[in-house]
C-alpha cells in the first residue's frame, strides 16, 4: 500500500465532514494555525491532527508510511485494552477505513486528547518545588505498577510521551512501541529515546519487563531534582532531564552521574549506582521497578546493585552477608553477553534460579517482593580461579618472549624506532548520542561593546530584560541598525518599539489589523515596513509614529511573507498557497511570479543581497529561486521533518530549516549539502536567528527554550529558559551582543550574549 503524504492528509483533512467515516469525527473542527491551514505534530510513523467534536477533543493519527505490522497492532492492543482500567491510559479507537484521501481510505487512530505539560516541562516549572516533585515520584510508581499489573510496557517512556496534567496527574501518549502480552515475544518495532532508554537495547529484546531501565532512569532524575534543583540547570539539555545516552555509555566519564552519586540524599546516590551497573549489564539484567524501590526502602539496595553488577561479569553471587557490599568495578571494555532472546536474567530471577525455585509472576493489584538473600557457593573455589590466572599469566609471558626473540633474530638485534601507543578498542557500536553541551570558551569582548544594561530582578542567567507587551502572542521581534530600537509585533496588529537599555516602551505603531506577519527596518534606520493579517502593507515613520504609506489592494494573499533587506521586493503566497510572487511594495504590483510548487508554501525568505529566495513546502522540500529570473537553483529534501521555517546565514551561504522534527539542518546554499544538524529541543522548532557574524545561530522551540548553537561544530553553546509558552520570534541586534525572543506568553525577552563574540 502505498501511503499518503503529509500534504496529501493536509488537503483532505479540511474537510471532515467529507474525509472521515465515523459520524463524530464528521461534525468536528480541525485546529489550525496562523495561515489557517491544519495545525499537525509529526511523528516516525504518522501525522497527528487536533479535532474538536461534539464528544470531545481528539487526536487523530494518520500514518504517513509503511511499518510493518503497525496498525495491526493497534488493533491487537485496543482488543487487550478492553477491560483494563489504568488511568494513566487514554482512551482510543483504531478506525480501519478512518480517512478518504484521494478516493481511497485508510486507518487512523483516533486517541482522547490530553490537556498537559510534557513531563520536561512540568519539571521545569516545578524544580524548585521538592514536595511536588515528590508527589510526582510517588505517582510515577504507582502508574509503572499499574502497567505492570496488566504486563503491559509502554517501551518508550520519555518526556515527550508522558503528560502531566493540571491536577498533576500522569498520562501516556503515543502507543506505537508498546508491548502487551498478545504481541508474543516478537521484535520491538522501535527503540525509544535514547536519552531513556537502555544502551544496549536492541529490538529483539521486548518483553513486559521493557520499562523498568527508564522507569528507574526517570525515578531517579526526579529525586534527585527535589533534593538538589540546581541540577537542572547543570544537566538538563532540552531532551532529557538529568541523565542521557552519552551517560549510559560511559558511565566512568559521566559527570552526572558522578554528581548524583555525590548526593546527600541516600536513595539518590543508591538508585545511581543501581543505574549505572545496569548501564553496563544486558538489557536483561534490569531488576523490576517495583523490585529495586523495595529494595530501597528495605536497605537492600546495595545488595541488589551487586547481583547486577555480578550479572554484568557472568557470574551470580548471592551473600548471606546483610553489611554493605563494596561497589563493584566496572569493566565496559568487556560487556557482558546478552542472555538468549526470550529469557529475563534478572536479579531476582537468578537469585531464584541458584535457590532451585521458581520466582512468582506478578499480579494484578499487588507488588511483588524481592525474595530474601539466599546462602550458596561461588561458582568456583577462589583459589582455584587464582590458580587459573596465573596459568593464564604464564602463557601470556610465553608468547610475548617468543615474539621478542624471533624479532631480535629477523632484525639483527637492532632497536626499533618508537611508535605511538595503540588507541584502545572502540566502544560497542550503539546509536547516536545527541550533542553533549559544552561550555563555552572565553571570548575577547567585541570591538565596540555595548554598555551593559542592569539585569530584571529576579531574571535567569543571561536575561536582560522582559518585556511584557500585553497585546497578544508575539509573532515578530527585530532591532534597528543602529541599535536604538527593538520593536515587537503582536497578533494583535500592535507594533511596539522599545529602549533596549532600559525595557521601556517608547513607541506604538498602532492600526494593522490581525497580526503583524512581517516586518523590517529599512537601512536608514528611521523607516519600518510592516505586513498584517488584514492584507495591508504599511511604511511607518518610526520618529514620528505614522504610517506614512499603506497599500491595501491585496484579497487573501498576504500570507508566507518575506521583505527583502533593502526593502525593494516583498514576497508573499497567492490565493491558491502554491505560489509565490514578488512584489513591490511601494505599489503591491508583482514583479515576478513563481512557477507553482508542488505542495503548499509554509515560509519564504530573502538572502542578504537579494539574489535568492528560499521556500518551504509541505512536500518535505526546500526550493531556492533566483529572484532575478525565476529559475530554480537547488531543491532541498527533508524526509519525515515538516519543514516550517526558514532563515540565510548574513553571507548567504548557509540556510536553516527547522520545524516539527525538533532539529534545525543547515544546508550549504551552492551545492545543497547537509552541513549540520542541530539536535537539542523537545519540541518543535518556530524561529530562528543567525548572529550578524554567522559563527551562531539561535533557535526558539516550543518548548520552551532558546538555544544558541556554534554554526561550525554544531555544539550548543547557550540554552536560556524562562518563557511559558512557545518562543516564535529570535533577533540578534547588530553587534551581537543582544538577542530577543519574543514567545505565545505575551513578552519578550533580551539576552546577553556578549560572551559568545569574537
């Protein structure tokens, strides 16, 4: 079967009363965005749409390509869910003839929708509250319990799967790599977040027991944080919370986990030493949640960390001992085997094993208890193994004897010349570790530094300023060339300037109507040219307050704009959104029509001379047009990451793209490679700034977040947290020492990134 695109679900999810088969879904309402066009997450396998009906708000997820089983498996997981009341599970209905798109239907599944916080971002919000996030650890025993209860596992517990709600209760989204007992012990159609999930985790390991590594990993996090809240801003990146994979796989090198281990709470320090052995055991060797909490509470955490680790050399050691054990060493140039696929080592299981028992299922509605430490033999005598190893040791002599005297007979007993030490092994192959932060290096101050302005009492590290603009969510920020003045655009129409030195509002260019689009200050500096919802150009005089131009005559085709830097060509969509025109400004009359794309317009922008147009469709693609003639000059694919923004770097040899695959790409702009992809936010990615030198770029998610990237390496080098809602607007000023983000919150806030210049 072939599978609808994201622009084929776009154009027929319009329409529901046409496109869907179920009645309810008929009499809904799709969300949309500011261009009035559908307003959609992606995902690996699916687009996921808000609609309102009369029952309620939904989630409609329409699989954009082929996984092999996947919808069958909805199907065999909504038949196990009948019957099963966890509250953490929302409801929902797989529809097999869903959506009709181009005459032919397919599947859907139709979720509850859940009004929440991303877990991160509850945290977030929350860190400096310890009992809340106590309460929160508490609940999330209580939620894997219950999965557990039904030998059900999520298989991707992360941030962005799990909501919080209002009353801070615990929700699940997004179901397509869980497992339920009638999947049989098959392969896991995906492996979760790496910065949750277990670094050996391979898709033939999936069982009931595929939780309890991130489970532990989340336990652990969160009490840590109520304990300790200045750990957030250490270790959080945006995609974790305190640990991530580059932890899991080198636990000796990880400054986190070397940090948790040096908590002053007990159970923090224990559960990280839990986590760490189990970073470098089998995936199998992961004892139960519930298991390893008990044995917190009980004192017996240090024995059950030692099991692991025993686990993770190929042997079971059992004490009758009740003292402390030591901590084990840990070997990673040596992992240990995975048991046989199918099989679950863990350390309750061999402990049961060695005792000549069999250690009981888990049941619904109770939680298991660890069984008692249980007296038994080593494996082999100590002094045996000592003997072993030291005929090991012996034979390992021999042979490097014999290799020194064949070398001085073949080479005349001459010295060899020294070489360099052989590099260790690598590492066991694992998947790609996100960028590990670093901090940034000192920089020389620039050449003509702004005076500092005094920070907002109260501000997070590097704030400034806020601006509270109080006119509706903020769609534009800019600064003017000579640094006077940063002005603001909000869905209300209003344009605000303001002092930068100190926040206040000097300047109200009022009269736009439904939201400023654009804008751009010309390079004199005095003039701002604006583009509204209600299809309007307007010149404004910024001394005086006045427009002193505005051309009205377009009908539904301001939308997807862009003003050129010198304010010469303006380029927005037509009424059909596959096409772009260039227009003058001064009189609205084009100067050139595009050739139609093959998808829907999302963005356009001008590079810095003018000579380029990049424009953003649907269709995955990026296109770049010479303005001069209209031809194409590269095309830019970008599979399964809706693109919905673009920006030039300030020489116009670079572009950024970004939208809801939560990186930005940089492309090379003469020969449309992929130079760096930027991988940090939660969340999808709505702006984007290069900074006037183009060593940074900063982007804004909703996720709250900013982060400043080194375009070169591709490390982040800054993230600033501090809005409550998405950040949609980034501008530097013009000497690189400022940077605004204007967020949905209503305020804008300016930075200092002086550090970061040369």
């Amino acid at each position: 079967m072939k599978w609808p695109t994201h622009t084929d679900y776009q154009d027929s999810i319009q329409n529901p009363e046409s496109c869907f088969s179920d009645a309810d879904s008929k009499a809904g309402t799709i969300k949309c965005d500011m261009l009035g066009l559908p307003r959609v997450l992606s995902g690996n396998f699916a687009s996921v749409y808000e609609l309102s009906t009369p029952t309620g708000r939904w989630a409609i997820r329409c699989f954009v390509r082929q996984v092999m089983g996947q919808q069958g498996r909805y199907a065999r997981l909504s038949q196990y869910l009948t019957g099963v009341k966890l509250d953490c599970m929302v409801g929902f209905e797989y529809i097999l003839k869903g959506i009709l798109v181009q005459g032919d239907w397919y599947p859907v599944v139709k979720m509850e929708w859940v009004q929440g916080q991303q877990l991160n971002a509850y945290v977030e919000d929350h860190v400096q509250e310890p009992d809340t996030l106590r309460q929160m650890a508490a609940k999330w025993r209580v939620m894997v319990n219950g999965l557990r209860g039904f030998k059900l596992a999520h298989g991707d517990l992360q941030q962005g799967n799990v909501m919080v709600t209002a009353e801070g209760e615990l929700r699940l989204v997004d179901y397509d790599g869980m497992y339920c007992p009638a999947f049989g012990r098959g392969r896991s159609p995906e492996l979760g977040h790496i910065n949750f999930q277990h670094p050996r985790r391979t898709p033939e390991y999936y069982e009931e027991g595929l939780d309890n590594f991130a489970a532990l990993v989340v336990y652990l996090s969160v009490l840590a944080l109520a304990k300790e809240p200045e750990l957030w801003a250490k270790f959080y990146n945006g995609d974790n919370l305190l640990l991530s994979s580059a932890d899991f796989r080198n636990t000796q090198q990880s400054a986190a986990f070397q940090r948790l281990k040096q908590s002053p709470d007990p159970a923090v320090a224990g559960l990280s030493d839990l986590v760490r052995q189990c970073c470098i055991a089998p995936i199998s060797c992961t004892p139960w949640f519930e298991d390893a909490i008990q044995a917190l509470e009980k004192g017996t955490l240090g024995e059950l960390t030692a099991s692991v680790a025993a686990q993770a050399s190929g042997t079971v050691m059992i004490t009758q001992s009740k003292e402390p054990l030591p901590e084990p060493e840990e070997d990673q140039s040596q992992p240990a085997a995975e048991p046989p696929r199918g099989t679950r080592a863990s350390p309750a299981t061999a402990t049961a094993r060695a005792a000549g028992t069999r250690p009981s299922p888990p049941s619904g509605g109770t939680r298991p208890s660890p069984p008692e430490p249980t007296a038994t033999a080593t494996p082999a005598p100590a002094a045996a193994a000592g003997k072993k190893n030291l005929w090991i040791a012996l034979a390992a002599g021999g042979v490097l004897l014999a290799a020194g005297a064949a070398w001085f007979f073949t080479s005349g007993g001459k010295k060899p010349a020294p070489v360099a030490a052989a590099p260790p092994a690598p590492a066991p192959a694992q998947p790609p570790a996100q960028p590990t932060p670093s901090p940034a290096p000192a920089q020389p101050p620039p050449a003509q530094p702004r005076p500092p302005a005094a920070a907002t009492p109260g501000a997070k590290a590097g704030e400034l300023k806020t601006l509270a603009v109080q006119a509706g969510a903020v769609t534009w920020v800019g600064f003017s060339g000579n640094g006077r003045w940063v002005a603001t655009g909000t869905e209300d129409g209003t344009i605000k300037l303001w002092d930068p030195g100190s926040g206040q509002a000097k300047q109200t260019l009022a009269g736009q109507g439904d939201g400023v689009h654009a804008a751009s200050f010309l390079p004199d500096a005095k003039t701002l040219v604006s583009v509204s919802g209600d299809n309007t150009i307007r010149y404004w005089d910024i001394t005086k307050g006045q427009a002193t131009k505005t051309v009205s005559d377009h009908t539904r085709n301001l939308w997807a704009v862009a003003i050129s830097a010198d304010g010469e060509v303006l380029a927005t969509g037509a009424s059909d959104r596959k096409i772009v025109r260039l227009l003058d400004p001064q009189t609205g009359n084009p100067k050139r029509v595009l050739p139609p794309h093959a998808s829907w317009v999302r963005s356009v922008d001008f590079s810095p001379d003018g000579k380029l147009l990049a424009v953003a469709c649907w269709d995955d693609t990026i296109k770049l047009w010479l303005t001069g003639t209209g031809e194409p000059r590269q095309t830019l694919t970008v599979l399964s990451n809706t693109v919905d923004g673009v920006r030039f770097s300030p020489d116009g040899t670079l572009l950024a793209s970004g939208g809801q695959g939560r990186t930005v790409r940089l492309w090379d702009t003469q020969t449309g490679a992929l130079k760096q992809t930027l991988i940090g936010h939660s969340s999808d990615v709505r702006s984007y700034a290069f900074s006037p030198s183009g060593r940074f770029i900063a982007s804004g998610s909703e996720d709250k977040t900013v982060r400043v990237w080194d375009v070169a390496s591709g490390q982040l080098r800054q993230n600033l947290g501090g809005h409550t809602d998405a950040v949609v607007a980034l501008a530097f000023s013009a000497d690189g020492s400022l940077l605004a983000s204007g967020s949905a919150d209503q305020t804008v806030k300016l930075w200092d990134v002086s550090k970061l210049n040369p």
